[in-house]
C-alpha cells in the first residue's frame, strides 16, 4: 500500500456536527475500503482565498492514509459528489 495525504474543505455554513460528520465519513471510506488512516487532523475553520460554491470560509481537514488505489478512487469519487465539500485534493506521498 502506498501513503497518500488528502485534504478537503467542509462548508463551515454548517452545522459542527454535520462538519465533524463529512470528516468521520471520509474517513470511514477509507477503513471501508481496506485502507489505514495514519493521521487525522482538523485544521478548523479559514478563510478562502477566493469564494468556492458562493462559500467565504471553509472547513479544513487533512489526513495521511496508507491505501491502494482502488480505495483512493473511491475516495475521490465519493469527495467529488458530497455537497458538503467544496475543494478535495489527493497526494501520494513519495517513498524515502
């Protein structure tokens, strides 16, 4: 399996509970899937530094997962039809 890190960005014009919500669940994608979450982080709250979906604030998250590349595409097409996501990016992180 391959380490990956993927962040994203929750609407903060939600509910916490629904923000902490979206970060379990693109978690449990992952451990669905067979994968590893490593590391979970909350970065809370930012500005943006241009409005994404009519939003002024997001919500961040980053995590580092081990995964293959199934589980990632799953990770990535889920991300991309959730409303509750505004930006999502994926980045395999390199061997050292």
């Amino acid at each position: 399996m391959k380490k990956y890190e993927v962040m994203f960005i929750v609407k903060s014009t939600q509910e916490s509970n629904e923000i902490k919500k979206t970060g379990e669940a693109m978690k449990k994608i992952i451990t669905e899937n067979k994968g590893k979450v490593v590391e979970f982080n909350e970065l809370g709250e930012k500005k943006l530094a241009y409005p994404i979906k009519k939003e002024l604030n997001g919500y961040y998250f980053v995590m580092v997962v081990e995964a293959n590349k199934e589980t990632i595409s799953e990770l990535n097409r889920k991300a991309s039809i959730n409303e509750s996501i505004l930006r999502h990016l994926i980045i395999r992180l390199d061997e050292e």
